[in-house]
C-alpha cells in the first residue's frame, strides 16, 4: 500500500485502501480540482497527456503511489485542510478546504518519495 494513504488514514480511521478506493472513484467522475480544472485537466497537465481513464485505472493498483492529485481530492472528499512538510525544501505545501472545514487539518512529511503522518 501506499504510505501516502497509510498516512491519510491515520486522520480520518479509515483502512488505507478504502481511502484509495474513494479517492479513485472520485476521481472517476473528473470533479474539479483545482482552480475551476478538472481532473482529467490536472491528470494530463501532471503525466504528459494520460487520460483521466488511465491514470484512475493505474492508481487503483495497491503498488502505485499517491501524491498531489489524490491529496487535493482528499481534501475535497473529507472536507479536511492538508498540509505537506516538504523535508527537502523544508517548507510547507498548503492543501485547503474551500468552504467549512469538517475536521482540523492534517499534517504530513514527505522527503520526495515517503509520507509520513506527523503527531
């Protein structure tokens, strides 16, 4: 599984995979991600032209790792702010909820290739 929704779970009690499931089915439905783009905008910005399709379908594999997309549809699914301690840069990477927030924000560290849950 993939530490970034091993990380995610421990915010929100839900099995990593469950996590990877929504977030996937989520994705699916090309929602809005950022800045009035879809997801199958962002997608082929990200990976040079994959299709939405593809991308999910290649994300749904419990060996492939989350990262940004999946982050920002974390916060969209749960209503939860994320932020990002980017150890490399040491600086922050900002993920908020537009709108109400359901829970407090989730603080995790990244060092280019593994998340880790901060407490």
């Amino acid at each position: 599984m993939s530490c970034l929704f091993n990380s995610l779970s421990h915010f929100v009690h839900e099995a990593p995979q469950a996590i990877r499931g929504r977030i996937c089915d989520y994705l699916a439905g090309d929602p809005e991600l950022v800045d009035d783009m879809s997801a199958s905008l962002v997608v082929a910005l990200e990976t040079n032209g994959l299709p939405l399709e593809r991308y999910v379908a290649h994300m749904r594999s419990p060996s492939t790792w989350g990262g940004a997309i999946e982050i920002r549809a974390f916060v969209q699914l749960w209503r939860r702010p994320v932020r990002v301690w980017v150890i490399r840069t040491r600086r922050w990477i900002e993920f908020p909820c537009s709108g109400e927030s359901a829970g407090p924000e989730c603080k995790i560290s990244w060092t280019g290739g593994h998340y880790e849950p901060m407490r």
